[in-house]
C-alpha cells in the first residue's frame, strides 16, 4: 500500500512537475532513446556535471518504468533533513550513498538494489567534477559488478547540464542539454579492462555529438 | 467562398489545412506506390508541419495575449538553441541569464502595444546595457566575441520574431477585417510557402548552384520557382487577409521570397561556421527551432515595417 502511494507520487513528480520544467526550461536533444530500458538487474553509468543530472536522467524514463529505476546520489546533500531523505528516497527515487566513510561498504545498498532487481543509475566518476570536465572514472563500480558478475552497464553521456547549473551555483541559465545513449557493457571481471572500456565509451558518446564546451 | 467564414482568417487558415491534407495524401500515395523508398523524413517532415499549424491556429484564433506568448515561446525557445551551439565563455553564463530576461520584457511591450519601447528596447537599451554587464564579469579575453554573438542572438530571436506579433496590434478596419492576425497569417504562409517553394522546385528542376559555398542544395532554379510561387500566394492571399493594393502584393510576394532566402543563406553560414548541420532537434525532420524559423525572422521586421509605412 505504502509502495503504492510512493509510486503515485513518483509519478505525478516526474510526469506533472520534473519533465514539463525540464523539457521548457532546458529541453533535451536525446539519442539513441530505444537504449535506455530498464531491463532488471542493471546499471545505468552517466558522466556527472550537475545536481540536474539524477533528476534528467530519471525523466528520460518512461513513467510506468519509473517505479523499477533508482538513482544513486549523495546522502549528505540529499537526506538534510528527515523530511527530505523521506522525500529523495521515496519519491525521487534515491539511494543515497555515505561519501563520508561512515559505512563499511559505502555502495552496498547499490549491490542491495540490484539484488532486488532495479535499474540503477550511477555516476563512476564520483561527486561532480568541474563542470564538463570528465573526472578519472573511479572504481566503485566495479566493485558492484564483483557482486553481480551477470549485471551489463548502460553509459549515458550529457553535455549541457554543467553549463545550465553548475557546481556552486544557484542560478539556472537554460541550455539545451545533449543526451547520448551508448551501447551495453557487460563485465569479464577486469577492473581495469571495464573502466577502459567505460571510458572509451564515454569518449565515443561524445564524439558523436555536436559539444560546444565554454571557451 | 469568402461567404462561408465570418472571419477570413478562418477561411486562411482552412487553405493551410487542405494544403496540408494534400500532402499527407501525397506522402501515403508514395508509401503505397514505392514500397522500398524511404520517406521516413519526408512523413516526419509532414507529421511536424500538422503540429506546426496546429498550435499556430491555437495561438493565432485564441486571444491576442495567448498569440503573444506564443511568439515568446518560439523567440525564447530559438534563442536557448542559438546559445547552446555558439562558443561562448563560462564568464557568459550569468550575462546570459540577463539577456533572456529581455524576452518577457519584449513581449510585455508588444502586448502593450508600446510601439516606442518596443522598437527601441534591445537595439538601445539592451545594446547598452548587455556589453556593460559583460564588463562585470571581468575577463576582457573573448569579450567582443562574446558581445557580438549574443547581441546578434537577441536581434535574430528576440527583437526580429517578435516583430511578428507586433503586426497583432495593426487594428481591424471596416475594409480589412483580419486585422493583424491576418497580416501575421499572410507573412508566414507567403514565408514558410517560399521555403518549400524553393525546396520543391529545387529538386524538381535546380541545376545551377548560387551560393556553393555557403549552401550547395540552394539554386536558381529553386530560388526563382520560390518567387514565383510566392508571388502567387501573394496575389491569392492579399485580397482578404491584408489591406494590400494588387501591385503591392506583387512586390511583397516577391520581396519575402528574396528575404526569406537571404535569411535561410545566412542561418547557413552561421551553422557552416560552427560545423553543425541542424541547430536543435525540437522538431522532427525538421532539425530545430532556428531551423525553421531562420527565414521569418529576418523577413518580419522589414515586412513590419514597410506595411506599417504604407498601409497604418
């Protein structure tokens, strides 16, 4: 029942609230769409440039697919209070993760969530990085992957959003944000290997699309 | 025929429709006939102009207030596509805020009908104001780069669109009762008409290249169709729609077809200049805003304002 209510307030959210901002506001220029599906059990990984980003990338969903979606955000930031944990967690769709070290595993309740068979949004690069500058991915994600071996990465590139709300500010200036969908990864249980090959994904994405970086 | 609508901008509006009839006929003829062509664009291209003159009709048919938020929207949506593909520095970003500030300011002047401000606002004041906001954010590296492409912007999006609404406030008069919806009606079927006009007779028949450089599918071919096509829409048009004499709807059928190419060649050059070849994708087989609006926006203010100097 409880689950139900969450669902419904997701969607009146994302479909009432999140998207028709974000679509008037920013618009996206998304390709390659028919990748993006929750299939179970899955990773999304997306480059992070912007408090925007979880929020965009949970709207490209479907909305009878957000209930199978999650995304992974800083629990410092995102649970200030109880009131807005409740609210990121429930209707957000967040699972907030302890950049701090207080955990013994910090991204255990991503592994939890696969376990139950979410799709997981993730950002390997860790917090945002200078805006549109792509950070050294990190290696959290594979340590996920050891966990679920069968689980396939989605890369997800985004360019814009950096520019329309960067790190630090407070003021939203609207820019068309370019989105790049980019073909499964699965893991042969090479850390290093499926970081190259996430990387290099991640360079192709952006490659394919017209990026107009500050000068 | 005139008898059947009260209102001649219905009866315009009703030619647009059967026109566009007649062409999802044409694209499902194609289909049919030549099952292994691919139209896909094509249909796109069709399926867009339905939702195109869908809203139109819905703003132009409303309420003067909802056709002027309607021209916002388009300017505010062009010029979000024009800053997302022009070079510009991150010391621009909150410069950039202020200049989207101008386009609710802008419309609230065209709503108004404050003639005055509203043709002098961006080319004096915003012209003043926005190199000194740049100053503000100190970095003079890029500073002139900056200033003329975004000044630029809000003249082509801002300033130049919205002088399509504008022509909304041209009152309706016992000998013309369309008013200012039918002049905004007659300037963009004359516009958009041009540009399929030389689309079509440019395919059908263009050989020789005007501007290669710039645009290598533009031909003369397909310019002169496009004026003469034009010229006849005028000619068809003018007499409910607008207060024109027939001589001086020869001259703007031919005159919009002549801007309307000069203003599709220079959206060219700007995108040959930034290596892109659609501005956005907002609208499908269309590519963006800017790419379909690159034509009207040059053209309305000097259709603007030569009615305005000969008919109010």
């Amino acid at each position: 029942m409880e689950q139900k209510i969450h669902n419904i307030l997701r969607w009146f959210f994302y479909g009432v609230v999140v998207r028709p901002i974000l679509l008037l506001i920013l618009g996206f220029n998304a390709r390659h769409m028919e990748r993006l599906k929750p299939r179970g059990a899955h990773l999304i990984a997306a480059n992070h440039n912007s408090h925007l980003d979880a929020m965009v990338l949970m709207s490209l969903f479907k909305l009878c697919d957000l209930p199978k979606v999650k995304v992974v955000a800083a629990k410092d930031y995102f649970c200030r209070t109880p009131l807005m944990a409740w609210f990121s967690i429930n209707v957000i769709g967040v699972i907030p993760i302890d950049r701090q070290g207080g955990a013994d595993n910090p991204i255990q309740p991503v592994i939890d969530a696969l376990e139950e068979g979410y799709t997981v949004i993730i950002f390997p690069e860790g917090s945002r990085g200078d805006p549109e500058q792509q950070a050294p991915l990190k290696y959290g994600v594979t340590k996920v992957l050891e966990a679920h071996p069968d689980v396939q990465i989605t890369p997800v590139y985004m360019h814009g959003l950096g520019k329309a709300l960067p790190r630090g500010e407070a003021l939203l200036v609207p820019f068309v944000c370019e989105i790049n969908i980019g073909e499964p990864i699965t893991w042969h249980g090479d850390r290093a290997k499926l970081i190259d090959s996430l990387a290099a994904s991640f360079a192709h994405l952006k490659s394919e699309m017209e990026v107009k970086p500050w000068q | 025929m005139i008898r059947f609508f009260d209102n001649p901008v219905h009866l315009g509006l009703a030619i647009v429709i059967g026109l566009l009839m007649a062409a999802s006929f044409i694209v499902f003829l194609l289909q049919k006939l030549n099952q292994n062509g691919d139209y896909k664009e094509l249909s796109d291209r069709v399926k867009s102009w339905w939702v195109m003159v869908g809203v139109f009709s819905i703003a132009l048919l409303s309420s003067p207030v909802i056709s002027v938020i309607f021209f916002g929207l388009i300017s505010f949506l062009a010029f979000k596509e024009y800053i997302s593909v022009i070079p510009l520095r991150k010391a621009d970003r909150r410069v950039l805020f202020w200049a989207y500030l101008t386009i609710p300011i802008q419309y609230v002047l065209v709503a108004s009908n404050q003639y005055g401000l509203f043709i002098v606002f961006i080319p004096v004041w915003v012209f003043f104001l926005l190199p000194f906001r740049l100053i503000l954010a100190k970095q003079t590296d890029g500073f002139l780069q900056s200033v003329s492409a975004i000044s630029w912007g809000l003249m082509i999006t801002v300033f130049a669109v919205s002088h399509a609404a504008m022509l909304m406030q041209f009152p309706v008069t016992k000998d013309h009762v369309a008013g200012g919806a039918g002049l905004i009606l007659f300037l963009a079927i004359l516009n958009q008409g041009n540009d399929v006009a030389q689309y079509v007779w440019g395919k059908l028949l263009g050989k020789n290249k005007i501007v290669p450089d710039v645009s290598p599918n533009k031909t003369w071919e397909g310019f002169l169709g496009g004026v003469g096509t034009t010229m006849v829409m005028s000619v068809l048009l003018y007499s409910f729609l607008t207060p024109f004499s027939f001589i001086f709807a020869l001259f703007i059928g031919a005159m919009l077809a002549l801007t309307g190419f000069i203003g599709d060649v220079t959206f060219s050059a700007m995108k040959r200049d930034l290596k892109i070849k659609d501005a956005g994708a907002l609208i499908p087989g269309h590519g963006g805003i800017l790419d379909r609006i690159d034509s009207l926006s040059l053209s309305a203010p000097l259709f603007f304002h030569i009615v305005r100097f000969f008919y109010y």
